[in-house]
C-alpha cells in the first residue's frame, strides 16, 4: 500500500487502485455520519476533489490521488458511513480508479514514511 500526506491510502489490485482514509485519518475526524462519492465513469484529475466526507467534528473532501476513471464506488457508505470507521482499510474503501498514468504511485509514501509522519 502507498499513503499520500492528506491519509488516504492506495491499494493496488491488478490495473486498478483501491483508494480509502486511513485509521489515523478516521480517529482525527471522529465518527463519519455521511459520505458523498463521486460517480462511477468520471474522469477525475489528481487532487480534484471527489468525495465529501462528513462527521461528527467536521466537513471533509478527499482529492483524487491519481488521474484517471472511476471505476466503481462503495454503495455500502452511503447507508452505513461509519464502515470507513470501523474498518478504514478494508471495507471501508471509498472508491476505485483505473490510473491513466500509473507511474503517479510512485510520488506516494509506504507504511514505514507513512508512520513516522503522523508519529
């Protein structure tokens, strides 16, 4: 997995990257009452704003890490918000990119320089 600065993390799976908010991200913004996630086939620039995330501290936006398409989204969110919560790097992932430039990835951190960054 690879973490960008903002907490998400980016979960490759074959030519698609799984993205979500990590643990840390999920404890500073408190419990998520309510997810908006962007619409599968959009075409999405690396840190434009895609998802809006609420919770019971404060309003959020996730950038897109990568440029590419959406290719689908997590449905369960939208009824059950607080799975980013419960479990923020499984099945609390909020959307799936197939990356129009792969080599995007390499700019972001891995766990070790992810940890000592929130340590």
């Amino acid at each position: 997995m690879k973490y960008t600065e903002e907490h998400e993390w980016l979960r490759t799976e074959g030519d698609v990257v799984v993205v979500g908010i990590t643990e840390h991200a999920t404890t500073q913004l408190g419990d998520i009452v309510f997810v908006e996630l962007p619409e599968v086939g959009a075409e999405v620039s690396k840190d434009e704003e895609v998802v809006v995330i609420e919770s019971v501290k404060a309003a959020s936006d996730i950038s897109a890490p990568l440029d590419g398409e959406i290719v689908a989204v997590n449905d369960a969110l939208a009824d059950t918000p607080n799975l980013a919560n419960d479990d923020a790097t499984g099945e609390g992932w909020f959307f799936k990119i197939k990356p129009s430039d792969p080599s995007q990835m390499d700019a972001y951190m891995d766990e070790a320089a992810y940890k000592a960054m929130i340590e």
